[in-house]
C-alpha cells in the first residue's frame, strides 16, 4: 500500500505492516549520486569482475551430468525405481535453468554473444525453456520490481499476487483458486514446470520479435521431442506418464519455492511512482539469509537485492557483496529486507491469502487508517 506524507515523500509498507518512506526521483536529491557511490565502492572490491574458472567448471559439468543420469535412466530401464531419477533429473534442470539464468545476466562472458549462446544451449536444449521468452519477460521484471502495468511477474495466470489483479473478472474455477491460493500455493507450484514448458513453445511459434527463433525451435523440439520419445522407449506408459509428471511437478516445485521469496509479499507500487534507482530495487527485494548450503540451493537467487543492483555480478561474489550492500543502505536510510528461508515462505503465503480473499489493503498501514479516523470523526 502507498500514499503521500506530509513531507512529500511516498509512504510504502512492507508485508509486516513496517513503513518504508521512498522518495520520487524529483524530490530525491542526489538518488543516482548515492547508488554511484556504492557502485563505485563494488568495483573496486573486484566484485564485478568475471569467474571464468568457476562457470567453465559447471558448463562442463552440466552437460556431463545430463548424460550421466540419461544414461543411468536407460540402464534401470522400467521400474517404478525411475521416480528416483526423475526426482534427480527435476533437481540437475533446475540447477542448469539457475546457470541459464546467470549467462543471460551477462555474468559469465564479457561477450553478449557468448552469453546469449550459452542461455539458449543451457535454457532451450537442457532444460526446455526458452531464452528468448525468459529474457523477454525477465528484462521487464528487473526494469520495474513490484510496479503495478510494469512487472509481469505480477501478473500471474492463476495466483493473484495484487489486489487488482484479484478484482479482475475469472473463470469460476480460477475464482475458487484464488479465494484459496494461500493454502494451495505450493501444490499450484507443481504445475509450474508445465506452464514454463508451455509458455516458452507459445513464444517461439507466435508473432513477434525473437531473435535467433529458429535455433531456439530446434533446441526446444529436440528437447521436448527427444525427452519424452525417451522415456517412453525405455519405460512402460503407465510408469513413463508418472515419471513425467513426477519430473515436471518436482522441477516446477523447485523453480517456483527459489522464485517466491523474492519479492512476493514486498511492496507493490503503483505505476506512476517514480523512485530512484537504490531504493527502486532494494525496497521491493528480499534476501533469504542461510549458509553456503542455501546459496547452491537456490542458485545465488537468495541474494536477491544485490542481484537486482548488480545483475552482471557473478554468483560467487553476492555473498561477499551482501554485508557491503546491508551496511550501505542502513547508513542512507534505506529499509535492506533479509529473512531466513521458511519465514520468508511464512510470509509469502500470509500476503497472498489475503489478496485471494480480497482483501483491497493487504498492507497495515498505521499512517492511512490515521487519517481515514480524522477525516471520519466528527468536527
């Protein structure tokens, strides 16, 4: 929730009901001055600077892996045992999709070329979805976190995430889902994998600009095509429709519990608040706190803030970035949002319940139920 205070600072609050004062760019003296400055203070701490030897040791890896458990999958041939590899397979595809996600961030190369090439074999040939589809929509997301018309990653086809997107008029089965998206948030993230699946051939075959369309068609089709021609080669059809299912529900799962903390239950802004570009990704952004375990779990993602301030930045460098970055805002007075993992699930599915059940303000907001009490009492 937003409005203005009495100072001409916009007024936002967090999924905790805590105030965060932002302030548009016209009255924020000095904005982009004070995210140069700690730019400046990352660089010269070699933040930036490339880790060839750590990325050349996963893209090798990650294709070797690929053939490895293919090949174990082809040698335990049918058993219900392969629920066992399809539940490792859904692990190594999320693992590779984190990769994709760091070449199309420009963190591998300093070539675009290359990294556009590494996303598309990573993303399109070893995962199955599209580059040019994630870098549509991902590109949008990181230009405006959390900012209502701007962001897709708000606009979900099935979990309304803002009220207005709640408000919106929906089939009858999609009304009951989000009435009840809080209790069945993470069984809907099984079916995350599928709609990625889905929506990368829907960019691919439809209007519109993508580059390198044809190499992504081929990859994709040799994917999809060639994975499940596979499965059903070497596995009855009884156990290869479970195995699939098994495969992409967990793969989804696992996508969508890395994604969701970071930025669900964060402010929501409306479209015409202008913020400065510091306080425009750190306010709307949350770090999962954890050991070195969590940081390969989640594919660095857990660092969320820093990844949105610095998207170019390796992965191996967030964690050492992040103390930097904490200390940095609280010194100029901007909120820096860090959880530990279940607490941010906690507060995930809190948020989204309440705009499942239509709830128009989801964020307490002290300030506005203030002022609606003066303007309602009697003078």
């Amino acid at each position: 929730m937003s409005t203005a205070d009495d100072f001409g600072e916009e007024v936002v609050m967090d999924a905790t009901g805590q105030t965060i004062r932002t302030r548009p760019r016209d009255t924020a003296r000095g904005g982009s001055s004070t995210f140069t400055e700690l730019a400046q203070q990352i660089r010269e701490r070699g933040l930036l600077r490339r880790r060839y030897g750590y990325y050349w040791t996963k893209l090798i890896a990650a294709p070797l892996v690929v053939a490895v458990s293919l090949a174990a999958f082809v040698w335990i041939g049918d058993t219900w045992w392969q629920l066992f590899t399809a539940a490792v397979l859904a692990i190594v595809f999320t693992q590779i999709a984190f990769l994709g996600h760091d070449a199309a961030h420009r963190q591998i190369f300093v070539s675009g070329r290359w990294n556009d090439w590494t996303s598309i074999v990573l993303g399109d040939l070893l995962v199955g979805m599209s580059y040019g589809w994630w870098q549509h929509k991902h590109t949008r997301h990181h230009a405006n976190p959390n900012k209502l018309g701007a962001d897709p990653d708000i606009e979900l086809p099935v979990i309304a995430v803002t009220p207005e997107t709640a408000a919106r008029r929906r089939s009858a089965a999609v009304t009951w889902l989000q009435a009840h998206q809080g209790l069945l948030f993470f069984p809907i993230l099984l079916l995350e994998g599928l709609s990625l699946h889905a929506s990368s051939v829907r960019r691919v075959v439809t209007r519109g600009r993508l580059e390198r369309r044809w190499a992504e068609i081929v990859f994709l089709s040799i994917r999809m095509i060639g994975f499940v021609t596979l499965v059903f080669i070497v596995l009855s059809p009884g156990i290869a429709f479970v195995f699939l299912a098994v495969q992409l529900g967990l793969f989804g799962f696992y996508m969508g519990i890395s994604f969701a903390p970071n930025h669900k239950g964060m402010p929501v802004v409306p479209k015409d608040l202008t913020l400065d570009f510091l306080r425009r990704q750190v306010l709307m952004s949350r770090n999962v706190r954890g050991s070195r375990v969590i940081d390969v779990v989640m594919g660095g993602l857990n660092y969320q803030v820093e990844h949105h301030l610095f998207p170019s930045m390796p992965r191996p460098h967030l964690r050492r970035a992040a103390p930097l970055v904490a200390a940095y805002c609280e010194a100029h007075d901007v909120k820096y949002t860090q959880v530990g993992l279940f607490a941010s699930y906690a507060i995930v599915v809190r948020y989204i319940n309440r705009v499942g059940l239509g709830e128009r303000d989801v964020f307490s907001c002290p300030l506005a139920e203030q002022r609606a009490h003066l303007v309602a009492a009697p003078r």
